[in-house]
C-alpha cells in the first residue's frame, strides 16, 4: 500500500506546479487555482507522510519529486507549449531511470 501511496503523493505534485501557473495572470491572482495548489500541496505530502512509514525517507523522497518533475515536465509540453526537445527528453529519461531504479533496489 506504501507505493501506491507514493505514486499518487507524486502525481498530486502534477498540481501544485500547474495551479500556481495559471493562479497568476496579468490581471492579477486567480484564487481557485492557488488553492488548488495548495490542496494539492497537502495530499502530496500527507500521502508521502503515510508512504514514508514503509518505504526509506530517501528513497520515498527521492521517487516522489522524480515522479512529480516528470509529471511537471510532460504537463508543460501538453499544455503550456513548452520546448520539446531531444535533449530534455534525454534528460527526463534519466530521472526515469532512477525512479526505476530505486524501486528495483528497494528493500520493501
């Protein structure tokens, strides 16, 4: 139950990046989307609360902000037209590798 605990804590981190985005505009602050960020904020964290409680600190952390920037990273490609390019595909495979990675190696 530990892991998927943190994978949802992780892609609850797709929010809070997404919210604060688009919770700022010229015309000033858009209100429902700051707190949806911050609800977002507090799942992730309480999920990654209960998910440390089986899983290393070090590992849990470090799968949870992989999963998040990876989340963060393809949600700014789809929705905010951001740069898709070879190298920070490249880039983002490695963080890949290593959420993999610490789950094969993982004592739980």
């Amino acid at each position: 139950m530990a892991w998927i605990y943190l994978v949802i804590a992780g892609m609850f981190e797709w929010g809070w990046p997404v919210g604060l985005k688009l919770g700022l505009t010229d015309q000033g602050m858009r209100w429902g989307w700051i707190l949806f960020a911050a609800a977002c904020m507090v799942a992730s964290g309480a999920l990654l609360l209960l998910a440390q409680r089986d899983i290393p600190i070090g590992t849990a952390y470090a799968i949870w902000t992989g999963i998040g920037a990876v989340g963060a990273f393809a949600i700014g490609i789809w929705l905010f037209a951001e740069p898709a390019t070879l190298a920070r595909f490249f880039f983002v495979g490695l963080i890949v590798i290593g959420i993999v990675g610490l789950k094969l190696v993982s004592p739980e």
